[in-house]
C-alpha cells in the first residue's frame, strides 16, 4: 500500500496549464504569486490539502475552489499551508525605535485627546507586536497614552499562535535576556508572553487583498507591513500599498522591511529616514 506522500510522487502531477490556474487563483485572492518554474514549490504546499480532501489531480482542487459555494473554509486551510511564518521578537529593530523614540511622541503631541492606533498589517505568529508592545511599555508609554495595537494575518493557524502566545527559542535569538526575563515565563513547549502585554494586542484575521476590510484597518497613522511583499506580484502590492494610503491620516508613515521598496511601484510615499531607519511616510500639503 502507498504512503500519502508515495502516492503523491507517483499519481499526483501539477502540470503546466493547471500550474497557471492554481497561481492566477491564488494571487486574485491573497495577492501572493508563484512565478514561473515555481510549480514544485506550489505543488509541495497543496499536495497535503489535495490528497485529504480525496482527488487524485491538482485540477480537481482546482475546481473545488474556483466553483464550490462552499469554498470559504477550503481557502482558509490555503493560506494555512502559504502562511510563512519565520519571525523573531525585535526584528529590524531600528524601525521599532523611530516609532517609540520619534513618531509615537510626535502623533501625541499633534494629537493629544485621541487614541493612537498602531497596525501590525502581517502579525503571523506575533512577534511583531509583540515586540512594539514590549518597547512601548519600556519607555512608559502605555502609562501616558491611549495606544491600540491591532494585529492581523490572513492566515487562521497564524492567528491562533499568536493569540496562544508561547514561542520557542529561535524566536528569542534578538531579544535581550533581560527582556525575556520580564515579559515571559516557562511554558510547555516554550515560554509564554505575559497576560498584561498580550491584551494590548487585538489580534483578527484580515486579508490584504480585501479592500473593504483594509479600508477600515488602515486608518491607523503607523502600518507594519513588513515582509510580505516580497511574496506579491507588483499589481498586488500597488493595490495594498494604494489601499493603505488612501485610508491613512495625515501624516502617516508605512514600515516595510529592508528587502523590499515602494518606489518605483507606489511612488506616492515618500521614502524618509527616521533615525537609523527607512519608513515611507503619507504627508500632504
């Protein structure tokens, strides 16, 4: 008897033509793309969701979820399986500190009676949230200020980590030991996030590709989306980059990682340094 896995290098073949209409689905719906001669990395992510649902082709699964009414939940195990989700707590750390040394006070002072928002756009496990949470608490701001951190990722496994909160050692490779010291505690099968810095994070899912749903996010002035368009076909990024702009106050400022760049596909933002770090920044008039 075949295992799965015999039985998807034997049977289980992702051909060209269906190659291309896996792709061009999946990049309607989740903006992410798989250029050419990425067949096998594609094939590798859905063979497990193919094989459990019973087909015994890439073109059934294909069908399923271009026509199925009851797709929903089907699309939602493909992001699962598309999620990556390599992270680590203080990341890029030069972007967190112009938030909390420079824009954070800035915004207060512009607007002192209102709440400010702060969207991490991509959570996945959590770590980038986590980490503003942990500056912002360092520098007492949660003490002066009302500061909401909302936290999102299309991807239902990401959001249920996050919310979980317990991180293994790689996790903590940048993360002074003092730090992990005060805001985690041993935990089975890691250490475990404290209960006060969790609940400054409202963690949900979002997709960036629905345009409704970014609309009403993005009116945050600070965006952390870093480390997703360099899964994105350049129309993809135009659209989000274009969503996130439209909705931002004014003025704003847009955090991407260092790999990637909005300047010749969203020119829009202009590209500024904040200390040691690159932000794109939404300033009008």
């Amino acid at each position: 008897m075949l295992s799965p896995m015999q039985f998807y290098s034997e049977a289980l073949t992702l051909r060209e033509k269906t190659f291309v209409l896996l792709r061009d689905l999946i990049h309607e719906r989740y903006g992410i793309y798989f250029e050419e001669g990425k067949e096998q990395a594609l094939a590798d992510k859905l063979s497990g969701l193919v094989l459990e649902r019973g087909f015994d082709s890439f073109l059934d699964y294909y069908y399923l979820l271009k026509y199925d009414e009851n797709a929903e939940q089907e699309w939602r195990r493909v992001m699962d399986v598309l999620s990556v989700g390599e992270t680590f707590f203080y990341r890029e750390v030069d972007q967190i500190r112009a938030v909390v040394d420079t824009l954070v006070p800035g915004l207060i002072a512009e607007r002192p009676a209102e709440p400010l928002f702060i969207w991490s756009a991509a959570c996945a496990s959590g770590e980038e949230p986590l980490s503003l949470a942990m500056a912002l608490n360092e520098a007492g701001w949660f003490d002066r200020h009302t500061i909401r951190i909302v936290a999102t990722d299309a991807s239902d496994r990401a959001i249920a980590r996050a919310r979980q909160g317990i991180y293994r050692e790689w996790s903590f490779r940048n993360l002074s030991q003092d730090l992990a010291d005060k805001y985690f505690e041993e935990a089975p099968g890691g250490r475990k996030i404290s209960p006060a810095l969790q609940e400054r994070v409202l963690y949900k899912r979002l997709n960036l590709m629905d345009r409704e749903a970014v609309a009403e996010t993005a009116k945050a002035p600070i965006i952390f989306c870093r480390n997703v368009f360099i899964y994105f076909s350049v129309d993809a990024i135009r659209r989000v980059a274009s969503a996130f702009y439209e909705r931002m106050p004014n003025p704003a400022y847009l955090f991407i990682s260092s790999s990637e760049s909005l300047l010749r596909i969203y020119p829009a933002f202009q590209l500024e340094t904040i200390g040691k770090a690159f932000v794109y920044v939404k300033k009008m008039g």
